[in-house]
C-alpha cells in the first residue's frame, strides 16, 4: 500500500474515532473481566457494557434489551434471519434481495433447503430495491424482509 492508495472499504471495516478508543481501552487494559461472571472484575465489565447497551438503544430509537451485541456481521446475520424465522413457525417466506452480502445470502439459500420459501427482489438501474417488486413480494406469510442498507 502506498501514501497514495485510498480505502474504499470503510462499510467494511473502519478505524474507531479517538474518544472510542480511549473509552474502551480501560476495559482492554485493566478492567479485562469477562462480564458474565460473577466476581467484581466480571460485574465491572458488566456495567460497562450494560452502559454501552443503554447509549446505543438511545442512539438508535430502541429499549436496550432489544439490542444483543455479537462478535461479527456473519453471527449477527445468522442469529437475526434464523432466529426471526425459528420463531415464526407459523410463516414459512421471507424477503431478500439479489445484492446481499454472503453472510445474510447464505443463510437465506440455507432456509431454503428447510422449506422457507425465498423471494430475492431486483434492483433497479440506481441500484436501489426496486419498491413495487418488494411490496409485491409481501404477502401474508411472510416473516421476513432482510436487506442490505448500504453496499461496500
Ligand atoms: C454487509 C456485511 N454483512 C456481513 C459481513 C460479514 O461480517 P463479519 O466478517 O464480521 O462476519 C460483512 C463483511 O464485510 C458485510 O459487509
């Protein structure tokens, strides 16, 4: 990489802003508990991230116990599209579109080998979900409408 290379992937993966690094680095210097145990290392980690659980859901219009942090967007995916249609039994299709990221495609093909029915909508000529095709596609079993907000 040279002084002249420009990153184009920061959808991907970014440096954290200054004061995001002196917030967390007490927690990977000193304060290194592993927040589900019990002792006071653990209950210190604990708090931290309850915190951090409370600012985000503020950030973002939610309560914060509809925020589950997870390690990566591949586990996040999986727990999200699995887990909603685990627990809607009763619906059997979900909403996607042609331009996912593999880690929300797969597990959508991977639905589809248990029965779900999936619809992967088009985009258009703006590489913009085409509206009417999603509203077309939602009936009333679907559980579902997974897509890609913004694209690397
Ligand atoms: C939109 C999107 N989803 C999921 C992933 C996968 O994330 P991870 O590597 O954290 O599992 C990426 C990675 O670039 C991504 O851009």
């Amino acid at each position: 990489m040279t002084d002249t290379s420009i990153y184009l992937d920061h959808n991907a993966s970014t440096p954290v802003l200054p004061e995001v690094l002196a917030a967390m680095l007490p927690y990977l210097r000193e304060h290194f508990g592993n927040p589900t145990s019990g002792h006071a290392f653990g209950r210190r980690a604990r708090a931290a991230v309850e915190l951090a659980r409370a600012q985000v859901a503020m950030l973002v219009g939610a309560a914060p116990d509809q925020l589950i942090f997870c390690s990566g967007g591949t586990e996040a995916n999986n727990l999200a599209i699995r887990g909603v249609m685990s627990v809607r039994g009763d619906r059997r299709h979900l909403v996607t579109s042609v331009a996912e990221h593999p880690a929300t495609a797969a597990p959508c093909t991977w639905l589809e080998g248990q029965g779900v029915a999936v619809t992967r909508v088009g985009l258009g000529a703006d590489g913009q979900v085409r509206e009417d095709e999603l509203a077309a596609a939602i009936g009333d079993d679907t559980a579902l409408v997974t897509l890609i907000h913004a694209h690397n």
